[in-house]
C-alpha cells in the first residue's frame, strides 16, 4: 500500500524494459470481495486490488455484486512513459473508500497524500463499534425484541379479553415456539453463512499475497537478467534503481497488508465471540422459554382435570335439575291449580244449588204425594157414599116407596154433582200423575247430572291431591337443599354443644359418685374431688369423634345419670331418715 510520503514512483525505466511488458503480460487475479447486498454483513473486507496513480490512471469501478476488478493500464500521453504502474489496495465496502470515490481528487488525500488503507479500516472498524448501532447482532436483537414485544402484546390482548380455551393457548405457544425455532435456524443459517464468506475471503486473500509475491520475484528476476546488459557506468552512478522501490513499496504494501488481515482477523472473532454468545443467550432463553411452557401444559392440564370434573358435576346437576319443573311450570302448575280450585269451587256451588233445589222438589213431591194420598182417601170415601146411596135407592125402589119428586131430584142433583166431583178429581189425579212423572224425570236427570258433576268433583280433588304432592314433594325438595347448605352450620354447632353437654356429663357423674361415696360413709375420690381427670380419659374424650349414633349414646348416659341420681336421692333420704331418727332417740 502507498505509504503518505511516497504515493507513486520517481524512478523511471525504458519503455521498452521488461518491467513494462511483464506489468502488461501478468494476468488479472481474481478480485477480493466480501461485500454481500443483504443488509446483515455492515463489515468490510479487501475488495479489489487496482493500480492507481494522483493523474492519468483511470479508476475502477464496482460491479453488480459491489466487487472492484483490479486492473493495470498504461500511462496517458500527458504521463511519462517510463513511469511504471504501481499496485494499490483500496476497499469499495468501506464508507472512507466510497466517500472518496465520489469527491475530486483533489480533496481526496491532504496535502497530494492519500490516507492509508490501515488507517482507514481502523477508522472504520472504530465507526462500527460504536457510531453503528445498526450493525448485525444489534440489528438481529432489535428485529427479535421488536417481534417478542408484539407477540408478547397480542398474547396479553388474547388473554386479557375473554377467558380463552385451553386448546388455543397451546395452539398459540406452538404457534411462538415455531417462529423462535425459524428464528433460530435462520440466524444459524447466517452465521453458517458467515464463516463461509469469511473463509473465501482469507482464500482471497492468501492468493493476492502469493500473486504480489510472484509478481515481485518475476520483477526481481527480470532486472536481475538486464542488469547485465545495462552499462558499468549507468550502475555506479545510478544505484537505486527503480527495482528497490519498487521492492520497498511492495515490501510496505505487503505489511499493510498483513496488518489489515491481522485487523481483519480480530474483528471476525469479535463477531463470532458476540454471535456465539448471543446464540447462548438465546438457547438460555428458549431453555426457559420451554419451562415456561412445560409448567404452562401442566397448568393446562391440571385445568382440564378441574374443567372435567366441574363437567361431571354440572352434567349430574343438570340432569338433577332436569327432573324437577322449572320456575315457569311451577307457576303454571300453581296458576292452573288456583283455576282448578275455583273451577271446582263454582262446582261445588252449583251442587249445593242443585241439592237445594232437589231437596224443594223433594218436598214438592212429598206434599203432592200427601195430597193424592187425601184425594184418594176422599174418592174412596166418596165412591162409598155413592154406592151406599145407590144401595138405598135400590132398595127403596125394592120396597115400592116412592119418594117425592123433590128428593129425587136433589140425589139426581147430588149424584150429578158427585160425578163432576169425580170427574174433576179424576183429571186432577191425572194431571198430578202426570206432573209426579214429570217431576221423576227431572228427578232422575238431576240424580245422573249430581253423578256426573260428583265424578268430575272426584277427578278435580284427585287432581288437586296430585298437584298439592308435587308442592309438597317440590317443597320438600326445597326445604332439603336449605338443610344441605345449613348442615354445616348445623352440625358444627351440635358437635360443640354435644362436647359442653358431655363434659357437664362427666361433671354431674363425678359428682354423683362423690355423693355415693360420702352416703355410704366412703371416703371419696381426690381426683373427682378436686376435678382431676386421668390422661387417658381427656385424651380419648377430646379424640372421640363424632358420629351419627353419639346422641343416642349421650342420652343413654343421661338416662344412667338419672337413674344415680335417684339412687343418690334415697340414699340420701334414707340417710336423712335415720340421722333423724338417732337424734329423737337421743332427745
């Protein structure tokens, strides 16, 4: 690389030297270049290797790929002709490289001295390091904390809304460990493809050292070959040919070079130092990434279980609540059995009227069977008289007694009358007949009426026994869901009034062998005395749990506690008796 102080060659050669056709004849190396289009490599490497002088040499450009080709032109006709080309090493990647592309040559170097090749990739790397956020790890981190931060959000609005299924979540996190795994393989694909780039660019490099070493050992070896035609004179006055310039320059060259590839080296191992621990950190939180979601499963999982049972539990409810009416039926139930018991009641009303009404047309009947009953007696009577006096007319028109005109008239009138009598009594005992059988029929049409209204009462107060059962049976339902729910209460205060009762129990017994003891002139018991209770006594009293059958035990123990206690009494009174009995004595 061209040193400050020395950027082309003072020496000059023939034009027809072997320098000239050796620069002319050496074939093109293949250009360096480690610049990738994608935005993920920001770094630079050696792009082109090109012969550059301050006027008359024409710059190389970049290709589609942002590689420069290395070329070696003549001099113009305004340079001089024995000036050889010289090697340049210039990097397109870097900015300093492009920025001075685009600016004038004369702003390109201060003072006609363009800065070196060296300087300027530590310039650079220096840039990178730390005026370049946007480098490739950083980018890389932002790009995945930007795409963590909103799955991490929409995963919050997921499970911040609506209480989402288990399915979904799984589906969800599945749907995260997916994209981290393509995350992961994408950033292993690009260090992968990283150290390729980085080995085919030492390649390059390795093989633009060795073609500047040949190409300097051609050099030597031509100038070795003329040196001997060239005259004695020419040697001694001129001793530093063009050749040890050129040697030096290439010598300065070849140690930038080396430089640059040491600086080079150094920063891929940053980067793969900054790669592989970014890579653990990553690995470090997949590892927890998968806790996370293993304890997330297990949770599921737990909750299921708990979703299953709670299933169970509301399909056996359901069906229990299935069997028994609803809230409406209970009320259609009611309100029909409210029109059923008025139904019934205008029922029982028209009953009454009817019974009412049968009673009167009973009575009716039983007058009018009164009356015919004296219409026949008074016919019978009647039927007498006529036949009595008919007798007596016999017999009078037997005897030959006439009698006068006047009395037979008024029998004729008599018996004229009494037939009318009979007559009319005949067609009113008809028409009562009549009317008895009329009143039959309605007599019978009520009784079958009172029959049917009497069964249809039957069926209605069947019907509202039936409805009155399933109120009952609905309110027994009821009434055991409440003592259910209030057993527990219930029972908690029964046990702590049944520990109370037995220990004053306990209290009463003790008392009462006391008691004993003193009647019947023992000594009593110290520990009952003082009210000291053995160890094991308490002990299997506090431990004794409750069961159903402990009431029935308890007032067993009561009623034995009754019992002492009416032995004690006419122990007592006995005693009582006899103390009374002394004392008279001795009075």
């Amino acid at each position: 690389m061209p040193s400050p102080s020395s950027s082309k060659l003072s020496a000059q050669s023939v034009p027809g030297s072997p320098w000239n056709s050796s620069q002319l004849s050496s074939p093109v190396s293949s250009p360096l270049d480690m610049k990738d289009p994608r935005p993920v490599r920001r770094w630079s490497s050696l792009t082109r290797l090109s012969g550059q002088e301050k006027s008359g040499r024409t710059s190389c450009h970049p290709d589609a790929h942002g590689s420069l080709d290395r070329s070696l032109l003549h001099s113009r006709a305004d340079s001089s002709p024995l000036k050889p080309n010289t090697l340049d090493l210039s990097y397109s990647a870097l900015p300093e490289s492009r920025a001075s592309l685009m600016m004038p040559r004369g702003h390109q170097a201060v003072g006609g001295s363009p800065i070196q090749p060296s300087v300027r990739t530590q310039m650079w790397l220096s840039e990178q390091m730390e005026f370049r956020p946007e480098g490739v790890s950083a980018w890389l981190s932002e790009q995945q904390q930007r795409d963590r931060m909103r799955q991490e959000a929409e995963l919050s609005q997921m499970l911040g809304g609506a209480p989402l299924p288990v399915n979904t979540l799984v589906k969800i996190k599945e749907g995260l460990l997916r994209q981290r795994e393509l995350e992961i393989d994408r950033q292993k694909q690009q260090i992968m493809q990283l150290h390729a780039r980085i080995r085919e660019n030492e390649l390059r490099a390795q093989q633009v050292l060795q073609n500047q070493r040949g190409r300097c050992d051609d050099s030597y070896v031509l100038k070795t070959k003329e040196s001997p035609l060239d005259s004695p004179a020419s040697s001694l006055h001129s001793p530093q040919t063009p050749l040890c310039c050129e040697n030096g320059e290439l010598a300065r060259r070849l140690a930038s070079a080396e430089l640059e590839v040491i600086h080079l080296k150094e920063f891929l191992k940053q980067n793969t130092q900054k790669y592989t621990e970014d890579i653990k950190k990553l690995e470090e939180k997949m590892k927890t990434r998968d806790r996370y979601i293993s304890s997330l499963k297990k949770k599921c999982q737990r909750e299921q279980e708990q979703n299953q049972e709670k299933q169970q539990r509301i399909e056996t409810l359901e069906k229990y609540l299935a069997d028994l009416p609803s809230l409406d039926e209970v009320h259609t139930q009611a309100q029909q059995l409210e029109d059923v018991q008025a139904k019934a009641q205008t029922l029982q009303d028209t009953v009454v009227q009817l019974e009412r009404s049968l009673e009167e047309s009973r009575t009716r009947l039983q007058e009018k069977d009164a009356l015919i009953e004296r219409q026949s007696k008074r016919e019978k009577e009647l039927v007498a008289a006529v036949q009595s006096l008919q007798e007596k007319v016999e017999k009078c028109l037997e005897d030959g007694v006439r009698l006068p005109m006047l009395d037979l008239k008024q029998l004729e009138r008599e018996n004229t009358r009494l037939l009318e009598q009979q007559s009319h009594n005949s067609t009113l005992i008809d028409s009562q007949k009549q009317q008895i059988d009329r009143l039959t029929l309605e007599l019978t049409a009520l009784e079958k009426r009172l029959q049917k209204e009497r069964a249809i009462t039957q069926e209605l107060h069947k019907q509202l026994v039936e409805r009155e059962e399933d109120l009952e049976t609905l309110s027994k339902s009821v009434q055991q869901k409440q003592q259910h729910v209030d057993n527990g209460t219930v029972l908690q205060e029964a046990g702590s009034l049944l520990k109370e009762m037995s220990l004053c129990l306990l209290d009463l017994k003790a008392l009462c062998s006391i008691l004993t003891q003193r009647a019947q002139g023992k000594e009593p018991n110290l520990a009952l005395l003082l009210g000291i209770k053995s160890m094991s006594c308490s002990s299997e009293e506090s431990e004794k749990p409750l069961v159903e059958d402990g009431l029935r035990a308890k007032l067993l123990e009561v009623r034995q506690l009754r019992k002492d206690i009416d032995e004690l009494r006419t122990i007592i009174s006995d005693r009582y008796a006899q103390d009374m009995g002394e004392n008279c004595v001795t009075q």
